[in-house]
C-alpha cells in the first residue's frame, strides 16, 4: 500500500492551513487551494528558442492538479501568479492540453492574480474561465499576492521567487529542496511547476521554514 501524502498543518492569520507536498497551500475552512509559479508552456517556451529541453511539463503538471482536486474537492483554486510562461507559450498543444483539463473540472471556481510572466505572456484565454485579478485580492484574512510584499492586517500569501532551503549532511552533503517560507505575516509559497528553479532564501530574521521532499513536508526547527 502506497501512503498518502502527509502535509503540514500550520495556522495562520487564525486559519488553519495545510502545507501539502504537492508544493501547494489549502484552506478546508474555505475549501480553496492556493498554488504559485505553474509556469505553463515553459518547456515549449524554451523549445521555441531553439533550447533543446524535454517535453511532457505541462501534462505533469496538469496531472499533479488533477490528483490535488480528486484529494480535496475544492471549491476553487487560486494561482498566485505566472500562470501561463509567456507569449510563446500559447502553442496548440499546450493550449489543447489547458482547455482538455479545463473541461474535465468545467465547475470548479479559478482565480489567478496576475504575475510578472502573466505581464508578459498576456492573461489565460477566455476558454479555460478564469477570473483574473490585480495584486493584492483580498479573501478573508489573506492578501493573495504574486510579489511577496507587506499588506497592514492581512496575511500575504504570495509567490515568485520559487523559495528553496538547504539541509547539511555529513561532510559537505547539503540537499536542496523546495520549501514554504513564513517571514512574519507573509508566506510565500514553492514554485508548484516543474521545471521552475529555486532561490535560495538565506535563514534568520525570524523565517520559518517548511521544507517538502517526496511526499511529505517538514516543519524545520528555527536558525
């Protein structure tokens, strides 16, 4: 028997969250999850320009948000940012791929707060019905952002700089791996496409981090 994905309960702004290893934030109270940096159509983005990269991104992560949906029911989904990669992402097949999954979940309410790649890639096609939103979209407590930011009495949720951390092992061992990030009343979530990167967001100052490896995240102790 294969187990289940365990995540993270956490509270925050007085909610009680959960930090799945999905790369991906729910709210049960609300029945929403929050999910930052697809970047959909990157792979074909790259392609485009004559980088030889692999293809299939886009279908896995269509995949992983089909497996989140069937686990939680939600109502809706709310993408931080960077949906689409950019311009040169609008191929046929992504576009076909996109209006496929979209099709499969015609119920479930999307928002996406535009990012930095949304600028430029231009917002999702009227299809796929997806109401899009200027930074910062308020629900509830929460700031839903794509720039991690400061918002006075809300909690920001936000995106963009796809945070890694690193674990030391013996010798000079040190593993990387993607994480949530809490810096006071902000959170910033993981990149949750593949083919993202990371940055490397440096410890102290009060951040607390929440590392996801495999099919767990981990609560790791503050320093």
């Amino acid at each position: 028997m294969v187990a289940a994905p365990r995540a993270c309960r956490a509270e925050w702004a007085g909610e009680a969250v959960e930090l799945l290893p999905e790369r991906a934030l729910w709210w049960p109270a609300h029945g929403l999850l929050f999910v930052a940096d697809l970047h959909i159509g990157k792979a074909a983005t790259y392609r485009a320009l004559g980088q030889p990269v692999p293809g299939g991104t886009t279908q896995e992560n269509l995949a992983r948000l089909d497996a989140l949906i069937a686990r939680h029911a939600p109502a809706g989904i709310v993408f931080l940012g960077d949906f689409l990669h950019a311009a040169q992402a609008r191929t046929p097949q992504v576009l076909a791929a996109l209006d496929a999954w979209r099709a499969r979940h015609a119920a479930l309410a999307l928002t996406l707060v535009r990012g930095n790649h949304d600028d430029r890639a231009g917002d999702p096609p009227a299809s796929l019905d997806i109401e899009v939103v200027d930074e910062p979209h308020r629900i509830g407590p929460f700031a839903c952002c794509h720039h991690p930011q400061t918002r006075p009495g809300l909690f920001v949720l936000a995106g963009h700089v796809h945070p890694v951390c690193s674990l030391n092992g013996p010798g000079r061992d040190r593993l990387r791996l993607p994480c949530f990030v809490q810096d006071g009343d902000q959170a910033i979530l993981p990149a949750f496409g593949e083919f993202t990167g990371g940055w490397h967001v440096p410890p102290g100052g009060g951040r607390r981090f929440h590392a996801v490896g495999g099919d767990a995240v981990w609560r790791l102790p503050p320093g």
